[in-house]
C-alpha cells in the first residue's frame, strides 16, 4: 500500500526539503503552503497523514489539526513548532495530534515518526475493513446459501443497499423476502435509523390506512387518542410492506402520494406531514397480472418496481440444502436441549428429492419437527413428516458394475425422459444439461423411437 501525505507549512523551503525527504522514503507528497489551502486539500482528498505547521498567517496549525480530527478521525497529524513553542505543541497533542518535531527538523527522526505513524493508519484501516466486511457477514447471517443463484442474489442486495431506490421484493411465500428486507436496510446508510415492518395482509382493510398513516383523536369510533403511523416513524430510515399486493386502491393512492410528494395527512387530519423514508416492498402475487385484472394502481407498480430482487424458491436451489439442513439441526438442536450428530441416509436422500413447496419456512418446520421426534443422536427416515418420508420410494436408477460411461450415460438419460413423460425441455433440465445437448446424445444412441415423446 502507497500511502500519500500533506505537507502544510507557509516556507517554501521546508515544504521542498519534507517533499524530497518523504518521497525517498517512497511516499506520495502533496503541498500547501497555508492552513486554508491545506484544510481543502485533505478534505477533499485520500490522505493518510498530515504534517502541518503551527504557526502559520491566516488558518494556524491549531485550527489545521482541529478541523482534520474532527472531520476527517483517523488521519494521524505531526505537529511542526520552533524551539519558542514547545508549549503550544504539547496542546497539540492534548488536541489529538500524533506527534510533534521542533525545528530545525531531524529527518531521521521525521522518518521514524512518519514510519510509526503510517503503521497505525494502517492499521485502522485493515480494523475497519475487518468491521465492515463484518457487518455485511451479519446483514446476511439469517440468510443461508452458497449456491450461484444465492451469491449473485447477495451481491445485487449489496449493489442496491446503499442507494434510495425504492425495492420490490418477488418470490413465493416462505422463501425469505423479509431477510432480504432487513438485509437492505442493515447495509444502507439508513441502518441506524427506524425500520418499521408492516404486514399489509395481517390488517383488516379498515385498519390498514390508520396503521400506515395514523390518525386523529376521534376520527373513528374508538380513536381515543392521536396515533402515529408507520410512515411517520419510519422517518430517516426505511419502511417494508410485505405482501403489498394485499391492499386496496384507496391506501395504494395514498401510498403513491408518499413516493411523490413525500407527504400525507393522518386519517381524520388536516396538517399535512412530511416523511423521508425508503419504501421496501415485497410480494407473492403477479403484480403485472393484478394492473391487468384491475387489483393494483399501474403508477404504483412502477413508483415501487425501481429495483425488482426475485427470491428463488428452494426447488431452484437444491444445492444449499445440506447446508441449511445442517444449519437448522444444529440451531434446533440447541434451543430444545438435544443432541443429534447427524441424519441417516434415507432420511437424508428423501430430504433431497423433496420439492418443498412451502419453502425455506417448510424445511425449517420439517427439521424441528424430526429433531422434537427423535429418540436417538441420528434422526431417520422414520421421524420425518409422511409426505417426505414418501419421496425415499422414488425409482432409482440402477447400473450394473461393470458398465461402461456411454452405457451409463444413456441409462440415466433414457430413464429420466420416460420419467418426466417425454418431456425434452423438462428432462435437459433435471439433467442440467441443454436441449440442444440432450437431442444431440439421443441421436447418438439411435433411441429416439423407443422413447415416449
């Protein structure tokens, strides 16, 4: 790493002898030759160290090292002084200088504290690259997956985070859109702001407004008292409405004004609220479907739709099973005081070949379920719900020893066409191999009439 450093001193000749000095010891030198000059240049700029003068015309050192701490924290500061101001140098450092030389300077010396003083720089920031590569580890901790389709889903949530795009989150029920929501706002600059969950569908169509928007005392029969919608405290952080194709045209108009003009009025109110917040959305439905059949506003669908994140269903990713598996005994395990090593392989394979409708949500209920029945350390077939244990009674493919790969090969292609009905399309896809491919081997075989199509 190439560290650059500001020299800020009013002599010209300083500067030079500092630049020569610094950039045989291999650093990138800027200059400035008053406070002023000096002040925009590190803030402005990737600076790692600043050695400034104390006395200087206009913006002195003090105000130099003052305004650097403070704006700029973690930018170590050397303090220059004459011999008559030793004193004011030991302010500085009070003041959050690093260090201070007296002139004439000692470049020896120099390069010593400049060494030492890059060293801490640097490491302050491996600790901050350390906390901050952290922090996107815990925004997805929840999250679990490693397969291709998981890893350029997480790295689209990383890329849209930090942004005020609004988000509409699409993928079937149960197969995490919530852990997305919380993973966007975790790693956007709002994270340390409110976030507030609404589920859209939990809410009576009547309460939907008032929750969203709040209300006024006696604006409805029961509304005792003044109550603060969720847009409201949402305000400087973000808002997730899951399940937002729920709701009816009236809120959906009130909740377009929002994305517009960032203003509503509570139910029953005349003064108008203003909001900054950043609109999460998530649903099941086929928003495009529903603007067709006349259920959800077009206008909304595309005020929420600026970024679209699709959660794939597990059946599209069977290969982070074993680690979710895994992942959920373990966690089970743990909160119901029991101790289960491992699951035997039918159990195992049946768990595989499930196609889990219901998700991430289904095969976390199916693991507790199998550890809250277990008897023993190795859960087995037998403890896992019927329409699972059902799927170890799937055929299998049976090859003799011996065979060779073309015969191998075409016994599993054969096979798996006659089980999926003659279907091409579906068959290339359960073999992960292409149309084209699997039209191409069948050729080969010379099978094409034996086989169902």
């Amino acid at each position: 790493m190439k560290f650059t450093i500001l020299v800020i001193d009013d002599e010209k000749n300083i500067r030079a002898g500092l630049q020569a000095a610094l950039e045989m010891d291999g650093y990138d030198v800027l200059l400035a030759e008053d406070g002023t000059t000096g002040l925009s240049i590190a803030l402005n700029n990737e600076i790692d160290l600043v050695i400034t003068d104390l006395r200087m015309p206009g913006v002195s050192g003090e105000e130099v090292l003052r305004r650097i701490t403070t704006e700029t924290p973690g930018i170590p500061v050397i303090v220059l002084t004459g011999h008559g101001t030793v004193e004011s140098a030991v302010d500085a450092m009070r003041a959050g200088a690093y260090d201070f030389l007296t002139k004439p300077l000692n470049l020896d010396r120099l390069s010593l504290l400049v060494k030492r003083a890059l060293q801490n720089r640097e490491l302050v920031l491996h600790n901050r690259e350390l906390e901050q590569e952290a922090a996107k580890r815990k925004s997805f901790e929840h999250i679990i997956g490693k397969s291709p389709v998981m890893l350029k889903l997480f790295e689209v949530v990383r890329r849209v985070a930090p942004t005020k795009a609004s988000v509409l989150i699409t993928g079937e029920s149960g197969v995490g859109k919530e852990l997305i929501a919380n993973a966007l706002h975790n790693l956007s600059t709002r994270k340390d702001k409110p976030f507030i969950k609404v589920h859209c569908a939990a809410l009576a169509e009547t309460l939907l407004e008032s929750e969203l928007f709040g209300h006024e005392k006696g604006a409805f029969t029961g509304a005792v008292m003044r109550k603060r919608g969720r847009f409201e405290l949402a305000h400087g952080g973000s808002i997730f409405l899951d399940e937002i194709g729920e709701i009816n045209q009236s809120v959906q108009i009130k909740i377009l004004r929002v994305l517009q003009e960032k203003r509503f009025e509570r139910v029953g109110g005349e003064e108008t609220i203003e909001v900054e917040v950043r609109v999460i959305t998530a649903t099941n439905r086929d928003l495009e479907k529903e603007i067709e059949e006349g259920r959800f506003r077009e206008d909304l669908f595309y005020r929420l739709n600026v970024v679209q994140i699709h959660v794939p269903p597990l059946r599209e990713r069977k290969d982070d099973l074993p680690l979710m598996i895994s992942a959920f005994v373990k966690e089970i395990a743990e909160e119901n005081g029991k101790i289960i090593e491992s699951i035997d392989s039918k159990a195992r394979s049946a768990l595989y070949a499930y196609d889990w409708p219901g998700n991430v949500r289904q095969l976390r209920n199916c693991i507790e379920s199998a550890v809250v029945m277990s008897t023993g350390p190795i859960i087995t077939l037998d403890e896992l719900p019927p329409s699972i244990r059902d799927m170890d009674e799937v055929p299998a493919i049976t090859i003799p020893v011996g065979a060779t790969m073309f015969d191998a090969e075409r016994e599993i292609i054969i096979q798996t066409l006659a089980a999926q009905n003659g279907n091409k399309s579906k068959t290339a896809e359960v073999l992960g191999i292409g149309r084209k491919t699997l039209h191409r081997k069948l050729d080969d075989y010379n099978t094409i009439e034996k086989i169902p199509t």
